[in-house]
C-alpha cells in the first residue's frame, strides 16, 4: 500500500480541537463521540464486524449526527457496506480530513454532504478464504450498495485496477469531476464513451454500431468490461423476460464474468431485424457468436445465440431497455 503511515492519532486530535477539548467517549470505539458536541461523530481506525453495531449503539445514545469524519485504512468490506446504508439511511454528511481508504470509502460515498480535505482511496477488494464464490458475492454487494449512492462507474474502473496491496488516492480534480465531493447528493455526470453523435440520422445503423460496440466492450477485460458497463443500462431492464432493476442486472453481469473471465463476443445483425422510431426508441435484433473460457476452472463454451436488444436514446446516448435471446448452437 502506498500509504502505510495512517493519521487516526492526528484525526482524533483534530476532532478534539474541533469539539472545543471536551471529553471523548470512546466507548463505542472506533466511533468516538465529543459528550459536548454529539453531532459529530469520528470513526477512527479498523472497520471490523462490531462498527456497525456500535455506531448504531452511539447513535442509540446521543442522537443522530449531523456528521461522520472520517479516518480509517478499510477493513471488513460488508461490515463497511453495512455502516455505509445507516449512514446514508440516517442523511448524514461524511468528512474526510486526513485518509480514508478501501472499506471506509464505502462509508463516506454515503454521505448526504460529502467534504474531503485529505486523502480518498479505493483498490480491489481482498479475498481472505481465497475462493471465487466468496469475491463474487462481496463484489456483487459492493456494486449494488455504490450504484444505490450513484457513485460514478470510472470509480469503480480504478478500484477494479488497482491491486489489493496497492491503494488508488483521488486527486482533487477527480473528486470533483467524479462527483466524489457533493452537496446533498447532488446528481453526477455520467460518461459513455459509447457512440453519442447527435447529428448522426440513420437510427438503425447508429442502434447496430452500438450493439456491435457493446458485445466488444463485453469481450474486454473483467476490470474495463465491468467498470464501464453499467452506464449501458436503463434504471430498469426487460433482462430475458423478468423487470429487473439495473444493479440487479450488474449482479447477473458480474457473476457471468467471473464465472468466465475470458470472453470473446461478436454480433451479426439480422438483415432487416432492426427498427427504429424517429425518437430513436429501438428494437435491434441479430446473433452472437461467442466464446468464453475459465483458466481457472479449466472450462471452455463456444457456440451462437440469438439476441434481442432494445435502446433508448438518452442525453449520453443509447442505453439498453431489454435484454433476451436464446442460445441456438453450441460447439
């Protein structure tokens, strides 16, 4: 990790100027509670199973605060998540003064206000037992509770980058530009880098370039595919036949990828199959020859699907409204 000195000792002295030198409590620890300031609580070292609990508890005590700052290296990855839904839950402004890394991330992306004056980092999540199972349902809960907070897919591209024994710090233009630092959970700006050219009439050729586009992106790498994919979706989906709601659809796209890392898609329109109307509300229709392979598992699934895709054109451009086929040959 690149950062390897951590300033819990230099936070909690700030927090004790701050709250005019009265007497911390600590019994909720690592949440401390200035007794003649409660609305600011500090969480200040290790998230580990018991913070939830004991946030819950200091707010049991001393009222709801109007803010958490922040100062942790991570910890617990779901118990993380957990404190990250109360404090979200509760409309409570997260500040970070100093560092705040990996599963404390989750926490801050919570806040209805969110300040940093000091260090934000994100890296890949670690797996202590080492199995697949086990880091595909963390990185299915991560994307669900981030995609509830509207945090920006590019974060999610640097988290998925960058090695667990490594730590990827926001610079200050990021945290602007990502919508990382926000006032009341201010609505950020989405990047596609799907085709989005305007002036462009020809719906149907422009619906089949981005299919085409589409199923490319879906051959990339787990990181790239993943971290950008979300974008490509409607808040709801017709995924095969059931209304999901995106993050559920990002679940499903997660727990395929992992399952078969190495991917390799091609779509192939239907000649006709595509319609479109002139709001650019399109059905496009064609088939995939795809390949996917699992080094780990030592498996290997080739073969042709039909496939059925709506998209509705959108400020950023396309993003797909229905997803469905059916496989017709394996080989």
């Amino acid at each position: 990790m690149k950062r390897k000195v951590f300033f819990a000792t230099l936070l909690l002295t700030a927090f004790t100027v701050t709250t005019a030198r009265g007497e911390i409590d600590d019994s909720y620890a690592p949440i401390f509670v200035a007794k003649d300031d409660p609305s600011i609580f500090l969480l200040s070292g290790p998230i580990t199973s018991r913070t939830p609990l004991n946030f819950q508890r200091a707010v049991g005590e001393y009222g709801s605060p109007q803010s958490l700052m922040l100062s942790s290296a991570g910890g617990d990855v779901h118990a993380g998540l957990s404190l990250a839904l109360e404090v979200n839950r509760l409309g409570i402004d997260t500040i970070v003064e100093k560092g705040c890394y990996s599963a404390c991330f989750f926490v801050f992306s919570a806040g209805k206000n969110r300040t940093v004056s000091g260090e934000l980092g994100v890296h890949q999540i670690s797996n202590k037992r080492g199995d697949l199972q086990s880091g595909q349902v963390a990185l299915s809960d991560i994307i669900d509770v981030l995609e509830q907070f509207g945090v920006h897919n590019d974060v999610l591209v640097r988290m998925l980058r960058t090695p667990s024994d490594d730590m990827y710090v926001f610079s200050q233009d990021e945290l602007t530009q990502l919508g990382l630092v926000s006032l009341g959970n201010q609505s950020r700006k989405k990047v596609s880098s799907a085709p989005t050219n305007k002036s462009q009439t020809n719906w149907d050729e422009k619906a089949i370039a981005f299919v085409s586009w589409h199923n490319r992106m879906w051959s990339e790498n787990n990181s790239d595919a993943l971290s950008r994919i979300s974008d490509t979706y409607s808040s709801e989906v017709d995924f095969y036949g059931e209304t999901q709601p995106r993050h559920k659809v990002m679940i499903e796209k997660v727990n395929f990828a992992n399952r078969w890392p190495v991917r390799d898609y091609h779509f192939r329109p239907q000649p006709g199959g595509t319609k479109c109307d002139e709001f650019g509300l399109c059905t496009v229709r064609g088939e995939v020859d795809w390949y996917a392979h699992s080094p780990e598992r030592g498996k290997t699934s080739r073969g042709t699907s039909t496939v059925i895709i709506g998209l509705t054109w959108g400020s950023n451009g396309f993003v797909i409204n229905r997803e469905d086929g059916r496989v017709i040959q394996r080989r």
